[in-house]
C-alpha cells in the first residue's frame, strides 16, 4: 500500500545539522522543515502537522527536554526522537523516560538517521490504526445505544421488550428523527433472531422500476441484463427481519405483491416457476399518517392491518425534555471519539438552552447540533454560545391554538412526566450552582462546601456525580488550614438539596 511521505521537523541550533540532515531526508523523499530553535518550532507545529520531530537536546534558550514536553503536550500524536551528543547520553534516556520515541548520537550517519526514522514512522501508522480501529468499534456499539428517562420513551422500551420475543408486526410510527430505525433494530436484537439479517429498505429510495427485482431478486436471464443471479432483500432477511422503511412510499402495485408475499410467508424469483418458504419477521416505519393515506386510496387498507399488528409511537422529543441532557452528553462523547478531537463536556446552560427547543428534527437533529457545537467550540466546555444560533426555542402560547369555547384538551399521562422533569431541572440546576461556587472557592472543597450549606462529603459526592472534577480536582485542594487529614466530616448524610 502506497502511504504518504513522513513528514519530518528538524530542531537544531547548528545550522550545518539542519542542512545535512534535510538534505539526507529530503532525497528519499521525506517531506522536511527545519527550525532553529525550540520557539520556533512550536509556533510551525501550531500550523503544520509532523510525524516526527527531530529535536537536539542542548539549544540555547528552551533545551531539547523543554520543547520535548511542550510537544508532548500540544501534539501528543507526533513521535520526538532525541539528537544528541555522546557527551549527553543520560540526558537522552531521561528523555525517552520523558516520551521522547528514541535517540540517536552525533556523529550519526545517514542510514542510522533513515533507520530510526522509518521505525518511528511505523510505529505511527500501528497507533493510527489502533485510534481508527477503536473508534469504529465504539461508533459500531454507539450505533444501536438507546437512551432515554422519561416515562414516555420507558413505555417505549416496555413495548420493546414485550414484542422482540415475539414475529408479531410491529408498525412503528413517528416524526423524522425520533428513533423509527433504532426502535426496529432494538426489536430485532432483543429477540430470538438477533444473529440472523436485519434488512432494512428504504422503499422510498428504491426506483419503481426496479422494485420488484430488488425485493424479489431473479434468476439468471429472467431478463435482458439479468447476467447473473440476484437474492432479492425478501430472501435474505429469511430467519431475520425485514424492516421496511417509509412503508407509505410503496407503491400501490407493490403493495399488493409484498402483502401476498407476507401472508403466504413465500416468494418467487422473477423468472421462477416455484417460490420458495421464508420466514420473516416484518417491521414496518412510517412518518406519514397511515390510516390517512387509506383513507385518500394511497395505501391499502389490507396491507395497513397487516402491517399494524401492534403499533408502537415513538414520542417527538419535545414530548420529553427531560431525555436531552442524557442524550446530548451522550452524543457529544459519541463526537469526540468519532472526530478525534480533545474530551469536552457540556455546560449546565447549555443544557438548558437544547432542552427548551422545539426540535422539529428530533433526535437526529439534536445529534447533529452536539456534533457541530463538539466541532466547533475551542474550549473543553461547551458553553450556549457555542451551540448553533437558528435554535428554535419552544414557545407556549396558551390561547393561540385553541378557541375560549373549545372543549377541555386532556393531556394523555405520558404526555410530559412532570416528576422526572422537575428532577432533571434541579439536577442542571445543582450542577451550575456547585460549579460556580467550586471556582470562585478555587476548587477547595472545605471551603465551597461551607459556603453552600452542605458537608464536606456530601459535596464530594455532588461533584462526582455531575462530573465536576474539572472545577475541583484533587491536586486543587489548596488547603491553608490542612483540612484534608484533620478534620472528619460534621456529618455523613447528604445534604440539603439547593
Ligand atoms: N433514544 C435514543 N438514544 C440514542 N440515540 C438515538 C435515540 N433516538 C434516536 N437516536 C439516534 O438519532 C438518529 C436518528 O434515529 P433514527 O434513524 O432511528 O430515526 P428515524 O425515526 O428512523 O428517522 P427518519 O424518519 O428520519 O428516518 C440515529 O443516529 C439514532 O441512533
Ligand atoms: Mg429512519
């Protein structure tokens, strides 16, 4: 496999190293830049990325160990390999204790150089493998994680866990985004055929003309251009499960071609004289409203009842609020690993802001702004300011939609579940509170504890529990008093809620 060229950084106060060793590299083909000074070497890697960088260790101003931590701090995936004199051999391992990747000795000729370079070079590749390997199997897992608190999106997974044992159909309807897809996919795992095929079609974005090839497969020669063999996704979802994706797109005449096929549990091959048995378990998602679509003759009637065996509703996000802070830490975690970008976190405010939008895109949509804002934002923490400014908050205008004289509208039980709403906003709440009150302590929990009104203990466990090391870490415990051994805590209960 052809790779790219290496790109080298030579760090050396002498200028006849610089050039000896450039010019050595640079006709074998590795790109090269040269810095003379431990200063300037840094500012080029804050603009250009390096494989390696060769440092030498004895520079007036930053030395070689200087710039080695530096490096190791700013650019933790470029590998340093030490050049240095005999004289300074101690120096050079205490650097490789230090993260420089090896050394090499002055005098040093061109093939040693070559050598170590190619070997670091190598050793680069193996981590970025590593790094692309774990990020696919982790997005592989994150795929299919499903997530949610509220009473709405239990009653889901209760739905769930009753029909994936069964092959009943399962008709999942919901708006763009609320988790059509990974309900059916959630379905097909919890269940016996979990390590048969989940075949999913989006019989929307098959062409009408090759429908029925698609779902049906033919036999060699069935028709001009029917050079070889095709399946057909009826016969591969056979022993799994057929998910038919905006089901409401079917066509009229294909409908009636794939009801045959369920009812019978058998299908035929174009250019087949026998069908043959299959066994599907069949899902089916829509975001149109399908009894509607009967009802305008879009859809038949027949195919809809036996599609909708059991109807399961995903629930629009803005039916369930207190889902977003769990789910938008969980896709800004998703986005780091994903994009490779440094750990980050969400503040409680912006928390707030995602959780009183309308999200008309639902899930998909909250995801996507987490990414960007993941993207976007420099800092570690994701603040309002970095989430996307054509937000739409969502707007409760008690009169407008209704008429004085309408009848009373009942809100259905699992409509908001107060309860769990109350409990996320006091959360979000709490976490704002104790940071701010652990920054401007300087992280010293004693102190910020006293200030709140709270044991020490019970303090510890709020930041463990909302994450906020970051305000308070351990090293931070600047501690006048000595506190830390001395003092035992006044008392081991939680304390008060803010
Ligand atoms: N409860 C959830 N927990 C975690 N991730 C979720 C949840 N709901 C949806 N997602 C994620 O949001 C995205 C959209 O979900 P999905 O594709 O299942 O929606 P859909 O209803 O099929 O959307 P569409 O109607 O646009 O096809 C996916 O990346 C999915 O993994
Ligand atoms: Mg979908």
């Amino acid at each position: 496999m052809a790779t790219a060229p290496g790109r080298v950084l030579i760090v050396d106060d002498e200028e006849h190293i610089r050039k000896i060793m450039s010019i050595m590299l640079t006709k074998r083909g590795y790109h090269c830049r040269t810095a003379e000074s431990a200063k300037e070497a840094l500012r080029i890697v804050a603009k250009e990325t390096f494989d390696v960088v060769f440092s030498d260790l004895n520079m007036p101003g930053m030395d070689g160990l200087g710039l080695l931590a530096q490096l190791r701090s700013e650019v933790p995936d470029t590998l340093v390999i030490m050049v240095t004199a005999f004289a300074s051999i101690d120096t050079a391992i205490k650097a490789m204790k230090e993260g420089a990747y090896d050394y090499i000795a002055k005098p040093f000729d061109e093939e040693e150089i070559v050598l170590v370079l190619e070997k670091a070079l190598e050793r680069g590749r193996l981590l970025d493998e590593n790094k692309r390997l774990k990020r696919e199997i982790s997005e592989r897992r994150d795929a299919n994680v499903f997530l949610g608190q509220s009473a709405a999106i239990s009653k889901v997974f209760d739905i769930i866990a009753k029909v994936a044992e069964t092959k009943a159909t399962v008709l999942i309807i919901g708006e763009s985004g609320t988790g059509k897809e990974l309900a059916a996919r959630s379905i097909h795992q919890n269940g016996p055929r979990a390590d048969r095929p989940f075949v999913a079609v989006n019989c929307g974005a098959i062409p009408q003309n090759l429908m029925e090839s698609e779902f049906f497969g033919y036999v060699k020669g069935a028709f001009t251009g029917a050079e070889r063999a095709k399946t057909g996704l009826v016969a591969e979802a056979d022993g799994g499960t057929l998910f038919l994706d905006e089901v409401s797109e079917l066509p009229l005449e294909m409908q009636v071609k794939l009801l045959r096929v369920l009812q019978e549990e058998e299908v035929k091959k174009i250019g087949e004289n026998t069908p043959r048995k299959v066994d599907l378990r069949v899902l089916a998602a829509t975001n149109k409203n399908l009894k509607e679509e009967v009802a305008m003759g879009r859809f038949r009637e027949d195919l809809y009842y036996r599609l909708n065996v059991i109807s399961l509703r995903m629930p629009p996000l803005r039916e369930r609020p207190e889902d977003i802070p769990m789910l938008a830490t969980h896709f800004l975690a998703q986005a780091v690993t994903k994009n490779n970008l440094q750990p980050k976190r969400m503040a409680p405010a912006a928390l707030r802001v995602m959780a009183a939008q309308t999200w008309n895109g639902n899930v998909r949509a909250l995801k996507n702004v987490v990414e960007q804002a993941a993207i976007m934002s420099d800092g570690p923490v994701i603040g309002p300011d970095d989430l996307p400014f054509n937000l739409t908050p969502r707007t409760f205008n008690p009169g407008a939609e209704a008429p004085l004289d309408a009848p009373i509208v009942r809100i259905p039980k699992d409509w908001i579940d107060l309860k769990a709403a109350v409990k996320t906003v006091t959360e979000l709440a709490e976490t704002e509170i104790i940071g701010r009150a652990l920054s401007l302590n300087g992280g010293n929990r004693t102190r910020t504890a006293e200030a709140l009104g709270l044991s020490r203990r019970a303090l510890i466990t709020k930041i463990a529990l909302y994450d906020l090391d970051n305000y308070a870490p351990d090293n931070l415990e600047n501690n006048p008093s000595g506190e830390k051994s001395a003092q035992p805590d006044a008392d081991d209960q939680n304390g008060p809620a803010l």
